[in-house]
C-alpha cells in the first residue's frame, strides 16, 4: 500500500470510528446495553487499526522527509537548486490528542473523547500550543521585553509588584515588634481577558485536492498571528492607558524634547538608571533620525553595544526598532524607553480556540481565537519621549 493509499485509509477509518462511537452512545442512550459492548468491540479494533496506521504514515513520512533532505544536500553541494527554499521541518502528531485535532481539521469531527471544547471552538491541544510557541520566537516578539503571566480564568486579580515602591526593610533591635513599612509594594492588578478572532483561509477542497497539510499551515498562521496580536495590545496599551487599581487610569508619561539634551534629560531625570534592563522601542523613522544625532562633542548619540556590534543603545537603553505603522500616528517622533517588564504585563489565558465556520461566499474557513489582556503594571518604570514637537503619542 503506497503512502498516499495509507493516508485516505486512515482519513477514511477515522471518520468511520467517530460515526462507531456515536453508535455506542446512542445505544447507551436507549439503554441497549448489549448493542452498545458489541459495537465498543468495534470502535475498538478500528482505533487499534487507526494507531497502527498513523504509526506506519508516520514513519513512512519521516524516511520520506530524510531522502529529501538528503536530496536538497546533494543539489546544493552540486550547486543546484539555489532558487529552492528551505522549508522547515514540522513534526507529525505524537499524541492521540493532536492526532484527534489533526483529523478535526481535515474531517471537521469532534472526538469527545479526545478533544476539550470550550463555547463551540475545539481547544488547541498543549502539544500543538508549544510547537507554535517556538515558531512564535521566529517572529518579532515585544512580549519578550515585558512581563507575561499565564491565567486560568477569564477575569480576576493578580497579586503584582511594583519595583519603584519596593522599600527597604528598617533596623529593629531584638525582640522589638515587627514595624509596618511604610509602602505596599504587591497589590491587586485586575485584569480582562479579551478575545481576538480571525479567519484562516483554507477550503475544504484545498485539503482533499491538493494534499496539504492543513496542521502545519495552521501552526504557522498562529504562530504570526499570536505575535502580531501581542504586539498590538502592547503599543496600544503603551499609547493609550490601562484600568488599574480603584478605577484609575495608569499610563506611561509622555515628556517633550526638542534636541538631544533634552532626551538626555528625559531619561536622566526620569528612568531608574538599571541600564541593563531598559529597552528603547522606536520606529524605522525615528532610528534613522536618532543614528544621525551628534552632541556638540561630535559623538553620536546612539552608540554601539560593546557584547554585540549590530545592536545600538541610547544611553544604555537596548534600542528595538518596529516598523513605522505598528507604532502609528506620529511615530518617527515617538521613543518609549524604560524596564518595560516593571512597566507593562500581559496575562495570558494560555488557550488557543478552533472552530470551522462559513466564510461569506467562499466556502468554510477555519476561525480561530486567542485570549489575552495587556496592563500597566508601574506607570513609573517606563516613559514615552515625544522629540521635535509637542503631539505627544496619540494613535
């Protein structure tokens, strides 16, 4: 049987097996109890049949992946196949869960007894999270820069430390009691989760048709679309404010400066000086303007960072560059510089959704959603220069 034969027949015995353990449950339903052993039999053999042909696709498909990594080492030492891209190699499922939300995707059926649902989506399966995790770190990440915890329900409080009213503990003689300090520095940050949707295309068509691999396309997709998500909440709650405690409003400063002393004084005056841990966030616009700047000593105002020479920093900070259209209206004008994981969290809800769906006239598509919510946590720690003019940072 060739790989192709093996992989219809087990689409095909998957599907026959979901249709087998709703017979049993109806069956249960009715209270036929022996109709419902007789066909657990069955549901039985065909899941040890589906296990055994995953496992020879798998291993088939494997050996198939090594001849042609094999195949592209040869051409490129013969110097072929130079306009050839790399793709990367993506793990087949290894789990029965995956294995489930794989056959979901292709068949649109839910293995209740392997899938977890949560409001009508199918809930991405641990497995399948971390893989697109890791594509994840191939992308532009600000959620690197500030502090992201994992939540388990949709709305709370968490318990946050602010380190700029971190004090320090006083002197007490011995036996005295315990004094009070002074400043509280945990307190109960609130938090939403919000949901982000949006439409993977991809028909049914193109799966039967044209064989692809609608599970690694996917983890792709996500893997763009959870980054992209991140960055956004981010710059937006950077721009406009976040809830905090008793209903105020936390925001980062926004500070005008005209020429360099004035950024000088900007993050001299107001930043912890914890160099280390202080990140400039500029745009394409703003890094060119800034690389060009020069004190009256001639020396530029964005030097190099001696561990690493492609990587510039403005008076210690680590300097990010973003595209000019993630940071919106009047960024070539705008730095947010300060210890962004002090100043800025992201709760995650760590649960990623999929459903398929009618998309307009098109046919299905695959709608997928991801949870977060994205807070100040010390308005402090963190500032916003607004350079050659007085616009501030509105989006």
């Amino acid at each position: 049987m060739s790989l192709l034969e093996m992989q219809l027949k087990l689409k095909e015995t998957r599907i026959n097996h979901k249709a087998k353990v709703k017979e049993v449950r109806d069956a249960l339903d009715r209270d036929d109890i022996e109709k419902a052993k007789s066909l657990k039999e069955e549901v039985d053999e065909m899941k040890a049949e589906i296990d055994e042909l995953a496992d020879k696709v798998e291993k088939i498909e494997e050996e198939n992946k090594e001849d042609e990594q094999e195949d592209e080492g040869n051409q490129i030492s013969n110097g072929e196949g130079e306009q050839r891209m790399a793709q990367p190699f993506i793990p087949e499922p290894t789990n029965e869960e995956t294995r489930a939300f794989q056959s979901y995707l292709e068949t649109r059926e839910i293995d209740g007894g392997a899938l977890k649902t949560d409001s009508g989506f199918v809930v991405v399966p641990e497995e399948v999270v971390n893989e697109i995790l890791k594509l994840k770190e191939k992308e532009f990440n600000l959620d690197q820069y500030v502090t992201v915890k994992s939540v388990g329900y949709g709305s709370g409080k968490y318990p946050v430390v602010r380190q700029s009213e971190v004090a320090a503990l006083p002197q007490v003689d011995e036996l005295e009691e315990n004094p009070k300090l002074a400043v509280k520095p945990f307190f109960q940050l609130g938090y939403d989760i919000k949901t982000h949707r949006g439409y993977f295309l991809i028909s049914r068509e193109a799966i039967e048709d044209a064989a692809i691999n609608v599970l690694a396309e996917l983890k792709g997709w996500m893997a763009r679309t959870i980054a992209s998500t991140r960055n956004a909440a981010i710059v937006k709650a950077i721009k406009e404010g976040t809830p905090g405690e008793e209903g105020k409003t936390l925001k980062l400063e926004t500070i005008n400066a005209t020429d360099i002393d004035g950024i000088k004084d900007a993050i001299n005056l107001n930043l912890k000086p914890n160099y280390e841990h202080n990140v400039a966030i500029v745009s394409q616009t703003a890094f060119s303007e800034l690389d060009k700047l020069k004190d009256s000593d001639g020396r530029y105002l964005l030097q190099e960072d001696i561990k690493e020479q492609s990587q510039k920093r403005l008076l210690g900070a680590r300097v990010v560059v973003l595209p000019d259209e993630m940071i919106g209206t009047d960024a070539a004008s705008t730095i947010i510089i300060g210890n962004l994981k002090d100043a800025i969290v992201l709760f995650d809800r760590s649960q990623y959704q999929a459903a398929w769906t009618n998309y307009m006239q098109f046919g299905e598509s695959l709608m997928v959603a991801v949870r977060q919510d994205v807070r100040i946590l010390d308005e402090k720690s963190a500032i916003v220069i607004n350079f050659g003019g007085s616009g501030g940072v509105e989006g």
